[in-house]
C-alpha cells in the first residue's frame, strides 16, 4: 500500500490537532468512525457499482447503480437484497443519489435532475415524474437526502461548474413542496475549513434522524464532515482505509451507518457502524 494512502487519516488528524484547543470541532458524537465496523458485508455483482444509499421509514436501506433506473431493497441487519424493482422504461441517465420521505423515492442525476417514485416491490415496474432543477449549470452532483423538518432535498456540489463555488463546500436546498430553490438557497462553508492541504469531493450526503445535523462523505481523502441543521461545519472525521475502497453512499438509522463502496475491480461491499441510541 503506497505511503500516501497510509498517511491520508493521519493529515485529517493534524489538520485538527492544530487548530487551539478552544477551536477544535466536535466530531461525529454519536457514530464514531474511530472504531471497528459492528458489520460488513459483499454485495452481489449487480451492486458492484453501487452509488446511492438510503433508510426508508419501513427500516429498510434502498440502493442503485450509476447508469439505470433500478433500485434495490436489502436489509438492514443481514445487507441481503430482498428486492430488485425498476422505473418504467428503465431509463438510463447518470443516477448518483436516492433519497426517501414516507413512501415517496427520490433520484438524483450528476446534471441535478430528480425522479420522483414511490417504493417497489420485488420484479415491479413503478411509475416516476422527472424535473430538472437547472443546477446542473452550476455544479456536477453526486448524493441526495430529505430534510424532514425543512422539506428540502439537499444536493451536494461534488465538482463546481460555476466560478463563484470553486473553493467551498455547496449543498443546494431544493424544496419538495414549492418545486424550487428553497430559503436558503444553500448552505455553504469554505473548504479551508477542513484543512488546507486536504481535497473535499461530496459523494453523499444523510440527516441525523436523532440529532438533525448533516453528515457529508467524500470519496476524495475518504473522510466524513459533519454540520449543525443550520448548515454550519462542526468536524470531520476520516474514515479507515482498511474497510473502504470508494466510499460512495452513506444513511443512518437511529442506532446505525451505513457506508456503501463501489467495487470498481472488486465486490461493492455494505459497512455497518454503530450509534449511540
């Protein structure tokens, strides 16, 4: 394993030790990414290109790939499929987040376009509406969730399009209600923040359904940031290179996360941490 993979958390570690005592972020209180996973599993070769995870109201964790409109159910505490269900027609589009409210499914394209469906059961062919959000001018993005509370969709700026983003950290509020940019637009904090020499590329993005904070992964340097429900940066926390790949997806439960990696030349693999309740 080359040096630099080996020193990645250990750069996400000084970037906190430097900051003076009085600064120092909280982080991560109620899943700790210090410790072993309580789980892991491999997923099946149709999930080797995992991207998007999420939890739906029924305790069950939703998943999809990257280039089709299909979507499957495991469960939560075996990381089995239970079930494989489609859009109709099968569209083919860059799918790169999912996201769930009652019974209603949201998608998410790289270009910011969002499929509305409800959830499937196993062989089923289910109905969707689709809106473009026009933010695809502004960013390219990858990961969805729903903010109970706000009734916003949070979409996270992974590369920036537009200028006037480069340097920061972008979530975009999208109400679900109105159609629209919600107030606020977004929320937003500079990537200095995290640590000047350390490069933040959101991959997913979940709700604390305990807690309300926002909990952001990167794929790049591997790490996870965590945010207060008004958008401000509390901490960051690596996570450890010896149970991920490529993370790509991230959900939480009330005494569960979830990080989803995508196999690449390997098996896409489903890594369970524990919570406090």
């Amino acid at each position: 394993m080359p040096v630099s993979v080996l020193l990645r958390p250990l750069f996400v570690l000084l970037a906190l030790v430097a900051l003076p005592q009085e600064e120092r972020p909280v982080v991560l209180i109620r899943c700790p990414l210090n410790k072993d996973p309580i789980a892991q599993w491999k997923l099946p070769d149709n999930l080797k290109e995992i991207s998007g995870l999420a939890r739906s109201s029924q305790g069950r964790l939703l998943a999809h790939g990257d280039e089709k409109g299909r979507i499957f159910t495991l469960d939560e505490k075996t990381g089995q499929v239970l079930a494989t269900w489609e859009l109709q027609g099968e569209p083919h589009d860059d799918f790169e987040g999912i996201a769930v409210s009652g019974k209603t499914v949201y998608l998410m394209t790289g270009a910011g376009r969002i499929y509305t469906t409800r959830e499937g059961g196993d062989g089923e062919k289910v109905s969707y509406t689709k809106i473009d959000t026009g933010l695809g001018k502004q960013c390219e993005f990858e990961g969805l969730a729903y903010d109970p509370k706000a009734r916003v969709l949070l979409l996270p700026c992974k590369t920036a399009i537009a200028r006037e983003l480069a340097g920061d950290v972008v979530l975009f509020r999208w109400s679900v209600d109105k159609k629209e940019l919600a107030e606020p637009a977004s929320f937003r904090f500079s990537r200095k923040e995290i640590g000047d020499s350390l490069e933040f590329r959101a991959t997913s993005v979940e709700v604390d359904p305990k807690s309300g904070h926002l909990v952001v992964l990167s794929s790049k340097w591997q790490m996870v940031v965590e945010l207060n429900a008004q958008g401000r940066f509390l901490g960051v926390a690596p996570l450890e290179r010896l149970w991920h790949r490529q993370p790509e997806g991230l959900t939480i439960g009330p005494d569960r996360l979830y990080v989803s990696d995508e196999g690449r030349k390997h098996t896409g693999m489903l890594t369970a941490y524990a919570c406090a309740k």
